[in-house]
C-alpha cells in the first residue's frame, strides 16, 4: 500500500518559524487584501472565532484564518506578554489619544489590555486600515486634529487595507504626516523593515515586543511635545 507523503506548511510569525502538517493543498490563490471583507459574526463567531476576513476566489467564498489567535492558543509564550509592562516601572496615566488598526479580536484585546495598564487609556480601535483611513480622513481638516490622534499603530497583514498602504497614505497627507506612525506586526522581516521606512513609518515592532512598544510611543510623544 502506497504511503502518502506528509505535508507542512511553513511560516514565519513573530521571528520564529513554525510548520503546520496538513493533509493535502488543494490550490494556492493570491488574493489582494482590498478583496478580502471583514466577516460577520456569523462567520466569525465573535470573540471566540478565528476568522479575520473573507473572500470570493473564483466560485469559492474564502475563509481567511486568525494565524495569530491559531499561535496564541497552540503556544501562548509567544505571544504578547501583558506580564512585561511591570518591568517598565511605576506608570502614569497619558491622555494622549492613539489611533491603533488591528484585524485580530484577540490582538486587539491583549494591545488594549497591555496598553491601558502601560498607562495609556485614551484609545480608539479600527478593524482594518481601510477603517483607520475612513477615520483619519473624516477629521483631517478639524482644527483640533491633534487632540484626536496623536500617533498610530497599525498591523501590516488586514482586510480591506493593509498597514503599508494606510502608512504610504498618512505619510504621503500633508494634514497627516506630521503624526507618528508605528508599524506593530507579527510579520516584521528584513525586506518589510525596509519597504516600511520607504513608506515613512517612524518605527517597525514585531508584536511580541509590547514592552518595547510602550518604550516607543513614550519616545515618539515625548519627541513631539518637545519639537511642539
């Protein structure tokens, strides 16, 4: 009897390779992600699903997979380690508000957990870059921009739009440039390091690093009260 051979899918998260071993790969699709859609709650199953977008290739409706909740669950140590913003010290509360998009419901609940203990607790979540831009454009023009975003985070990898483009846009906006744009990413690799800082990005974090990233926005705000 013919054995079949076994399979592994072989990604890259977080700075560490992991295989997946599956039965069989039935096709491959290039999919853009301004063709992949938010899925509902039916999809999606709310908090507890690990859908982050769908898509229609050809006659099939695609399911796109929460890669980073899938990890978080398999191996939680490599995910976002709340523990770690204790080592930063006593904090205090910042009222500066922070624009962040993220696809994943478990993301967005670990960053929001992580960040309102850092001490920052003014901040608005959008599912995906298309949404942040909606955002950014409807209050570019008001006088008091500033006091509605004074920096943004943004995932590479979401549906609709993904975080390079939102970058190039922020940062090609004359209104909007001037705001610290962080790229926070699971999918931080060299070749994205550098398409990022074309792009403008003012710094680029793999998402493990959430202490590191509280370092950063304390830098970047800083940096801006100072240059006024």
């Amino acid at each position: 009897m013919k054995q079949g051979k076994d399979l592994f899918i072989i990604t890259n998260f977080n700075k560490l390779h992991i295989a997946f071993r599956v039965h069989s790969v039935v096709g491959i699709s290039r999919i853009s992600w301004k063709n992949i859609q938010k899925p509902d709650d039916t999809i999606s199953r709310g908090d507890e699903g690990v859908a982050t977008g769908i898509a229609q290739c050809g006659t099939d409706l695609v399911t796109i997979l929460d890669f980073e909740k899938i990890v978080a669950d398999i191996a939680p140590e490599t995910g976002i380690q709340i523990d770690d913003i204790n080592k930063l010290g006593k904090r205090t509360s910042v009222t500066n508000p922070i624009l962040i998009a993220e696809d994943s419901i478990l993301l967005t609940k670990m960053i929001e957990a992580a960040l309102t203990k850092a001490g920052y607790e003014n901040l608005t979540f959008k599912n995906n870059g298309q949404e942040a831009w909606n955002y950014l454009s409807q209050i570019r023009d008001d006088s008091d921009l500033d006091e509605k975003v004074s920096l943004i985070i943004t995932d590479i990898e979401m549906p609709e739009m993904d975080g390079h483009r939102l970058t190039k846009l922020v940062k090609e906006d004359k209104k909007l440039k001037h705001i610290p744009l962080v790229i926070f990413s699971s999918m931080i690799n060299q070749e994205l390091m550098i398409k990022g800082k074309q792009l403008g990005a003012d710094e680029q974090l793999s998402k493990p690093e959430i202490a590191h990233l509280v370092e950063v926005i304390d830098h970047l705000l800083q940096r801006r009260k100072t240059n006024g």
